[in-house]
C-alpha cells in the first residue's frame, strides 16, 4: 500500500487486524475515494458502516470497506463526521450506487446525514421513529415507543414493548476460535416461551412441587 500512500500523504494509516486500513479527512474524502475507485482499481464498495467513540471527539466515524473484483484485495478507509450531535458526511452513492442502501442504514441506525443522497430516509425502523438504536446511549433492552399505526394500537390496545434481555447482559469471549466467541447470556435459563419470573419461582419450590408443576 506504499502507492496509495504516495498518492495520498494526507492519508493516515490505521490500526487493522486484517487489511491495510487509512484514515481520511473528510474534506479530502471524495477526491480520495474517487481516486481509488478510478486509479487504484477498488471497484467495488463492499461495506460501509459506521463507529460511535461516544464520550470522544468527533463522536461518529464513517468506515468504508472497498474491494478491488481484480486483485481480490480489500482496503478500509474511515473519516470523521463533522456536526456533532448531529454528524454529517457526504454521500458517496455517485461513486458506488451500493452506498444508497448502506448510507440509510447508517442514517437510520447512526442517526448520520449523508448530504447529497438522493433518497435519504429510514430502511429499518419506521419514519418517525425518535431513536437511533446503534448509538451507544440506546438500550440494551431499547424503550418502549408506540406503535405507529393509530388504527393498530387501537385494535391491539398496546405499544412496542423493549425487546427483552433473555438472561442479559451479554459477554463474548475474546479467546478461541471464532465460533466460539459469540456473544452469550450471563442466565440462559429463560427465554420468551419461559418468564424469568417464573424460573425464579421454581428455584425456591422444593423438588417434588417442581416436579408436580410440570
């Protein structure tokens, strides 16, 4: 990646476990990627994401994973968002028509305003809906918002319950293979079919009334 460096020395290089990975000024992003895309042959953008260091400044980074279809090689280059409490970065859809889907999810998730887009709006929670539930501040167990439909609440007489931690929190081990370092209950001794309340009933049942219960 000495050639990229070269042709971007504003570029800086980033901490990465897997491909080389650059940090960008965002006033310098466009001419950057574009010059990748055109120049460096990473044709394709395979991902983009974004990052919330919370209590850091700037707060909000957007990552792009791009891939070169011919050398099959990936690069990842992040830039900071500018406007916080509300960050913004510019779209990037005029060089890869994939970013349109990518940039909602982070608009939608993130709560990122990705100026120029041609269709910005929600992709996974509906319009209106007041959170961001990817920003670090959001619940782990989310909030309990109303169900947007007026005729749906009436007939159901509810609104959208927090998905429950089932034996939560979560802790992922960082030894070990990869299939084994998924995220796991602190108490997977219920789950939606089984209240935990009721699990905490049983233990302090004695063993013959527990066993009449079932």
């Amino acid at each position: 990646m000495k050639t990229i460096l070269e042709a971007h020395p504003y570029l800086i290089e980033r901490e990465s476990a897997d491909w080389p990975a650059f940090n960008c000024p965002q006033d310098r992003l466009m001419d950057c990627l574009q010059s990748l895309q055109e120049e460096h042959g990473f044709d394709f953008l395979a991902d983009l994401t974004a990052i919330d260091h919370f209590d850091a400044q700037p707060r909000f980074e957007v990552v792009y994973q791009l891939f070169s279809t011919e050398r099959h090689e990936y690069l990842r280059i992040a830039t900071p968002c500018g406007g916080d409490p509300d960050p913004v970065c510019p779209s990037v859809v005029p060089l890869w028509k994939t970013a349109n889907w990518h940039e909602r999810e982070a608009y939608d998730m993130f709560g990122i305003e990705f100026s120029g887009h041609p269709d910005l709006r929600r992709i996974l929670m509906w319009d209106g809906y007041p959170y961001h539930p990817l920003r670090k501040e959001f619940p782990l167990a989310g909030k309990e918002v109303e169900f947007p439909d007026e005729g749906l609440r009436e007939a159901t007489g509810k609104t959208v319950l927090p998905a429950p931690m089932m034996g939560g929190p979560f802790h992922a081990s960082q030894t070990g293979s990869m299939a084994k370092r998924e995220p796991r209950a602190d108490d997977e001794s219920w789950n939606e079919a089984r209240d935990r309340a009721d699990i905490q009933d049983e233990e302090n049942l004695p063993p013959r009334e527990l066993r009449d219960k079932h």
